[in-house]
C-alpha cells in the first residue's frame, strides 16, 4: 500500500494482526499516532512507514516484533528518545529515523546486546546529541565483515536494483572472480568490464547470506542524494548521522566497519583529528565529514581509498598539506575549502617550505643570535671594566688617578 494517497490515521487492527511480515504504508498522507498495540506474537519483518506525518512516540509494544528487520520511521514528525526500547531485536538488520524530532543520547543501558545484525544506520536531521559511544558502535558485528567474506551470494537472472551505479558494481565485479563466485547471471562479467553498463532490467532478486533471504525496499542518502533502495545488497552498509548535535572525536572503532560503503558524519560539533584508522575502509566510497571543528592534518591513509568517489571536509579547521595519493587529488577544491591551514593540491594555496628550528632551542622558538650577540658583547665588556675596580686596589689607584687628570685637564674650574 505503499506510494499511494491516502491519509487519516494508520487502522489499530493492521497492527494486531500476529501473521503479518511486511508492514509497508511508506510515502502516503497518514497522520496521527502509531498505535502501541503491536502483538505479543508479532511476525512482523519488514515496517516502513516513510514519508507520512506521524507524530507520537516509536510504541514500546513494538517491542514484541523480536524477528524485525526492517524499521524504517523516517520523514516523519515523530518526537522521542533513541528507542532503546528495541534493543532486544537480535535480527535488526535497517534503522531508518531521519528527518524527525528525536532528541536525547544514543547511548543505552547495557549496550553489549544491540544489534549485532545492523547494516545500515540513518539518524540524520534529528535533535541527537552527546558522545558517540563506542562501546554501542562495537557491537555492530555485521559492519565489520568486508564483502569478500560472505561465501554465497546468488541473484536470480534480470534482476533489477534501484541503487547508485558506483555502489553496486565494484560490490559485483568483487565476486567476478574464478574460485567462490557463486552462480552469477552471464551478463554480470561483461559488466565489470564495462563500468558504464546499465543496470539490470527486471523484477525479482534473492540474496542469500548465511541463510538468510532479504526482501524490502529502504530510503536512504547516499552521496548527498535521496536513494530508494529496493532490494539491500547483504554486502551493503552505511552510517548517516549528519545533522544532529553530536559532539567529542571521532570513534576510531568506524576503522574496523570493513563492510561500510558511506559514512556521513557531516554538521555536527565532532572535534579531534580525523582518525587515521578510517584508511581500513577499503570498501568506502563516500566520506562526509564536512561542517564539524575537525582539527590537525588529514591522515595520510586516506589517499589509498581507491573506490572513494565522494569526499566532503569541507568547513573545519583542518591544516597541513593535504596528502598526496591516488585518490584525493581527483576531488575538487570544493572538498576541502574553508580549512584555512589547509594547502597543496587540489587547493590553489602551496605548501611553503616551515623555518627550520634551532636544535639549541628547548621551547622549539627560533634564536635571533644577531641581537643575542649584542647583548652578550656589551655585558663582557662592561664587565672587563668593572670587575678590575672592584678586586683590584693597584687598578682603582691608577684609574682614579688618570680620570682625575684627564677631568682636570678638560675642566680646569674643577682644581
């Protein structure tokens, strides 16, 4: 029922009907609350109510639905904390919540059981703030298995996905190879030849991965652009919590999300350096992380990102030259401007050679010794004068006696 016109409330009955595995009334004219009267025995898989006017609270019966895959609540008006209250779906694979009013923390009581499953994470464009806590992040166990690793992958002949190109065909061409790929349909080699080849042109696909069938469709952002992704490739993930209120560094555990293809931390308050450990997402292919108080150098491994396609640092605080590589020269200035300590190309600042610094000095400050050669002169002299007159009698007597005659010869009013 999905993509249609129709408004009014979401009827309570479809919520407590216990054999009901997909839940789709994404991009209507609904209103008003979600019912809190999900089912003790809910079967639900799939729920998407995208693109709606729903307000309230995310229903805590919804709990009841331990076999959840799919949630997907975004572009709505819904007001209320990160829901904790879900943590217990051990199969959540999609959380959507963007373009809400949800406020708060992120963080829950006993983080360790949340989500192993998740593969893709859209908080964007809600009121979140504080830290991002890592201890939460680590159990995001899927995001950490690089598409290599998934033995069996199988789609069924003219299947048809409604995916960036740049996405999907480097995750294809990755299986193209002659040991494990698995049953592929004939035209799939031909297109990782051909990198401009169109997408597939029919209906139906079944991904398998360790078991388990994926059937739904999402909306997402990805590479600054609203996607629908109908059918969710098991080797596909993502981050986006852009424009929220999050603020502190930058957990380093996002290094060890292999399976990540974006990663959108944009418009936030985050401070730090970038870490050097985002340089293990081999798989990355769009890295926003613009309009934060990022600060120190760009990590070097980010120039060895060969599929990044999309690159935002834009308005930081940023310095140094930028790193040289195979990748981050392509970008344009764009990605980078407004980080006033940055220089080198792409940008049209050059890099000046830094004064080098005296290894003498101990606060790392330069020594001008043309100034520290005059003060030191006129000290040595002053003191072969003075210190003759205060230790030695025979020496005062013959300069008292001389600079009385020579006072007397100048100034003869003087006797």
């Amino acid at each position: 029922m999905s993509n249609n016109s129709l408004n009014g409330t979401i009827p309570q009955c479809l919520n407590e009907m216990q054999f009901l595995k997909v839940f789709d009334l994404s991009r209507n004219n609904l209103n008003g609350n979600i019912s809190d009267k999900f089912s003790s025995n809910c079967s639900l898989q799939t729920l998407n109510l995208n693109g709606n006017h729903l307000e309230g609270e995310v229903p805590r019966s919804l709990a009841n639905c331990t076999i959840l895959e799919v949630l997907d609540l975004g572009n709505n008006q819904i007001s209320d904390t990160f829901p904790c209250h879900l943590k217990n779906m051990s199969s959540l694979r999609v959380l959507v919540l963007r373009y809400n009013n949800f406020h708060g923390l992120i963080t829950c009581p006993d983080d360790n059981s949340s989500w192993p499953p998740l593969q893709i994470v859209d908080l964007a464009s809600n009121q979140f703030k504080g830290e991002l806590p890592s201890r939460w992040l680590r159990t995001w166990e899927a995001m950490m298995v690089a598409s290599d690793e998934f033995k069996v992958l199988v789609l069924e002949e003219d299947a048809h996905f409604e995916l960036d190109h740049n996405i999907l065909i480097p995750a294809l061409c990755s299986y193209c190879t002659d040991d494990g790929c698995g049953r592929f349909p004939r035209r799939i080699p031909g297109l990782c030849q051909d990198t401009n080849a169109d997408l597939f042109t029919s209906t139906t696909v079944d991904i398998f991965s360790q078991g388990i069938n994926y059937r739904y469709a999402i909306t997402t952002t990805i590479k600054g652009s609203e996607r629908r992704l109908v059918k969710i490739l098991s080797l596909f993930a993502s981050i986006d919590f852009s424009c929220n209120k999050f603020e502190g560094q930058i957990p380093k555990v996002l290094g060890e999300f292999r399976a990540l293809y974006a990663l959108n931390l944009s418009h936030n308050y985050f401070i730090g350096l970038i870490p050097s450990s985002l340089g293990n997402l081999q798989h990355l292919e769009s890295l926003d992380l613009s309009s934060n108080n990022l600060s120190g150098e760009i990590p070097q491994q980010l120039g060895d990102l060969n599929f990044l396609a999309v690159l935002n640092l834009s308005h930081n605080q940023l310095e140094g030259r930028i790193p040289s590589g195979r990748q981050l020269q392509t970008f344009s200035e764009d990605s980078f401007k407004d980080n006033k300590g940055l220089c080198g190309m792409p940008l049209k600042k050059n890099c000046s050679v830094p004064p080098s610094k005296d290894k003498h000095s101990d606060d790392g400050t330069r020594i001008d010794w043309n100034f520290l050669s005059i003060e030191l002169g006129f000290v040595f002299g002053l003191g072969i004068v003075i210190l003759p007159l205060m230790f030695c009698k025979r020496w005062r007597v013959w300069y008292c006696k001389h600079i009385n005659g020579f006072l007397r010869r100048f100034f003869p009013r003087l006797n």
